[in-house]
C-alpha cells in the first residue's frame, strides 16, 4: 500500500479543515516545502497536495506554491483543487507532478474526464468526495444524486484506473475511516482506491492493507502526532 501524507494549502499556508468546511480551519504551517522536506526525512515517496483555494474558486491561487514543493524533488505529487480543464492538467505536468485529480468537472463532464483518462492514463485520478454516501461537489458544499460508490463503478467502466474516494463525514475528525465503504469499493475489480478521511490509526491502516486499498492520504493525524509517519512507511507502505 502507498500513503500519501498530505499538505492542504490555502493562502500558501499548511492547513487542514473540518469535514470540509472553509469556517473550521487550523493552520500547520507557514512553509509548505518545510513540511515536504519532514516527510521525505520520514521516509515518504509520495504526496498528496490539495489547493483548497482552487477547489473552491478555479483559481491558481497557490500555483507557486506547489511548483517549489515540485521543484524540490523527492516525492511522487498528486494535486488537486480547483484542475478543471485540459490546460490545467498540463500546467501541473510540467511543473513535475505525478497525478492530477479530478474532482467537480468528472460529475459535471463525465465525457471529459473519461476522455482526459484516456489521454493521460495513470497521470489521471478521480477524487470522489461523498457526504452521507453521495457525491459532493464544489468544495464539498453541494450533493449531487449519485451515491459514491455507483459513481466509482461508472468511472471504472469509463477508462479512470484510479479513484481517491473520500468520506466527508470523517475528514479531519480523527474518528476512524470507512472501512466498510472501502470492504465495498474493493470488490470494483482493477480499480485503484485511495483511502482518504479520518483515518487514524496503524490498525485501520493494516486492514486497508489487507483488503486491497491501494493506497491511503494522512492527514490530519499527522499534525496533531497521533501517527507517527515513519511509523506508519515502515509498517504498511510497500516496498518502503
């Protein structure tokens, strides 16, 4: 299993909010590339980063940012926020990143998005965010009518290889992840599923392990040190 540590940026700031919500933010850190230097010292090889800015605007609010983090080398990137167009999707490849992650535009467009898996293949993912089991849209402030795990099966069929499926309900709250959402997700052969949202202890992170996940994000358990990163890289990550 891969884990990705996390970086959410708002303002160029490390931040992490509280089930999505813009109103209930604590900051991490004032320096972005510092936090990506502790994790490759940890032991990280990759990286989940998200604009919170962009997911809510389009903006490219923290472009620069993300490009230092790039420019550093050292780590496997994944972004998303806000990457809703093919320019968008080649701006981030140039800078180096690994992944760009598709979130609003793959249930506004769907021909879109199976059309920019079939052009970029693995550089694609699709993040799937659900409240409640459905869908949420545009920063998480909206529900679409499509429960989650329908939407992953119809991306899969569409040509996505990799899907970052988030519970909302659990994002932030260090009260333990899905792990039955994931039992589920598990069983849409050939698919790629990130676990992302609460999760918060090396035990949840072995039974994701054991049934399948292909990767898991840490995120807020990181800051606040309830997971010890090079803890948790030597225990599940493959190939270490």
């Amino acid at each position: 299993m891969q884990i990705f540590p996390a970086i959410d940026l708002r303002g160029g700031q490390v931040v992490r909010l509280y089930q999505g919500d813009y109103d209930k933010m604590t900051v991490y850190g004032q320096d972005p590339c510092a936090v990506a230097r502790a994790f490759i010292d940890a032991g990280a090889k990759y990286l989940h980063v998200v604009d919170l800015d962009g997911a809510k605007d389009g903006t490219l609010a923290n472009f620069e940012t993300i490009a230092a983090i790039a420019k550093q080398g050292g780590l496997y990137i994944e972004v998303g926020g806000g990457i809703r167009t093919e320019d968008r999707i080649k701006q981030y490849l140039d800078l180096g990143v690994g992944r760009c992650i598709l979130g609003t535009i793959a249930v506004k467009d769907f021909d879109f998005t199976a059309h920019m898996a079939a052009s970029y293949g693995d550089q694609i993912a699709v993040g799937v965010d659900a409240r409640d089991g459905y869908v949420a849209i545009n920063g998480w402030k909206e529900l679409s009518h499509e429960r989650g795990v329908d939407f992953c099966r119809r991306l899969h069929g569409a040509g996505v290889g990799t899907v970052i499926y988030t519970d909302i309900s659990r994002d932030g709250a260090e009260q333990g992840t899905n792990l039955e959402l994931y039992r589920e997700l598990a069983n849409i052969e050939g698919l790629n599923v990130t676990a992302s949202g609460g999760v918060s202890s090396l035990e949840e992170l072995e039974e994701l392990k054991r049934i399948g996940t292909h990767a898991a994000i840490l995120g807020k358990a990181l800051y606040t040190g309830r997971l010890d990163l090079k803890t948790v890289i030597q225990a599940v990550q493959d190939g270490k």
